[in-house]
C-alpha cells in the first residue's frame, strides 16, 4: 500500500510539472525572436565581407 500512495503522490508531481512545461510559449517565441535577429545579422556581415573583399581585389589589381 505505501507504494501505491507513492506512485500516486509521483503522478501528481508529473502533472504539476508539465502544465509549468505547457505555460512557456513566450520563451518560444523569445527564441524565434533571437534566431531571427542573429540570422538579420549574418546577412549584413556577409554583405561586409563581400564588399571588403572586393575592395581588396580592386586595390590589388589596382596596384599592380
């Protein structure tokens, strides 16, 4: 009988937990959110290095 009162007492503990699981969509979105500015960024970066890079071989053709 202490075992059946202990499992009972552990599915209760599993509910709690996974209704605290089932209220963390803001964190979700927050994610996305990030994800989407990282991936803004990594685009203006690769902009800078295509254009540095042809500025570079612009000036070392240029020079020789």
């Amino acid at each position: 009988m202490g075992k059946a009162h202990f499992a009972s007492s552990d599915a209760g503990q599993r509910s709690d937990s996974s209704s605290v699981h089932d209220d963390d969509d803001g964190w979700d979105a927050e994610v996305s959110a990030e994800t989407e500015s990282l991936l803004e960024e990594n685009a203006r970066l690769r902009a800078l290095v295509v254009q540095l890079s042809r500025l570079v071989l612009k000036n070392v053709v240029g020079q020789k």
